[in-house]
C-alpha cells in the first residue's frame, strides 16, 4: 500500500483531532472530580460551595511518583462560612488523585493533602475546631 502526501496529512489530522477530544474528555472529567470533591469538603466542613463550579488556574505536564507523565491542574473556588462572606480555596490535581485542597479564611488556612497511602491529614492555622469536622479523609 502506497501512502501519499495528502493521505498522511489526513492520519495526521485524525490523530490531532483524536488527541484533542481525549483532552477534552480528560478535562471535563477532572473538573467534575474537584467540584465534587470540593462540593463534599464544604458540606463536611459546614461551609457553603459558592456557585458550585472550579475554575482552572494552572495546567501543566509533570511526572508521577512512578515516573509516568501527567497533568497537573490547579483549580481555585470560593467557600463562604456564613453566607456573607467570599473566601478562597485552592484544589491540586495529579492525573485523576487528588493531592491537596487549601481552605483560606480569616481563622487560618486549611489544608487537605493526599498521603501516598490515599489518605490525608489536616494542617491547620489554627485548633478551633468544636465539632471536629475538620477530621476528614479526601478519596
């Protein structure tokens, strides 16, 4: 079989058009995990997930602890703890795991970070925490 010049530009296209869509889908599927993931952090934490969406900050490629390529994105998204107030947060993913969600507010930071054994722990500004909500696992 004889491949021509136009027929490679055409495979060439398709495998563009192909990559482009994986993309896609990939980006659509990460987006969902950190709203959600984010949506059960609030919930958990008593706070209200400001208009239900995150928002993409950063995308890059990095390597994985097992030396595989992957992106990672940086999402950000508003939380407020009694409705009157906007506060900041910040969402770290690697390839499809979650490595870390930051809760900025006047009381301190909070951060939730993956362990490499998928669990996580919680490193606060501060030890007020009466209900002990802040006690919680990211998956």
């Amino acid at each position: 079989m004889y491949l021509n010049l136009s027929t490679l530009a055409a495979i060439l296209g398709l495998i563009l058009i192909a990559a482009g869509a994986w993309f896609w889908n990939d980006s659509l599927q990460a987006r969902e995990r950190m709203t959600a993931t984010c949506t059960r952090i609030c919930n958990d934490m008593r706070l209200q997930f400001l208009d239900e969406t995150v928002a993409l900050a950063r995308l890059r490629l990095t390597r994985t602890a097992n030396g595989w390529l992957a992106w990672k994105r940086l999402y950000v998204f508003e939380f407020s703890e009694s409705g009157t107030d906007r506060w900041k947060g910040r969402a770290l993913l690697t390839g499809h795991r979650v490595e870390s969600v930051q809760l900025d507010n006047p009381q301190g930071v909070t951060i939730l970070s993956g362990a490499a054994s998928a669990s996580a722990h919680i490193a606060s500004g501060d030890n007020h925490d009466p209900d002990g909500q802040r006690d919680k696992y990211l998956h």
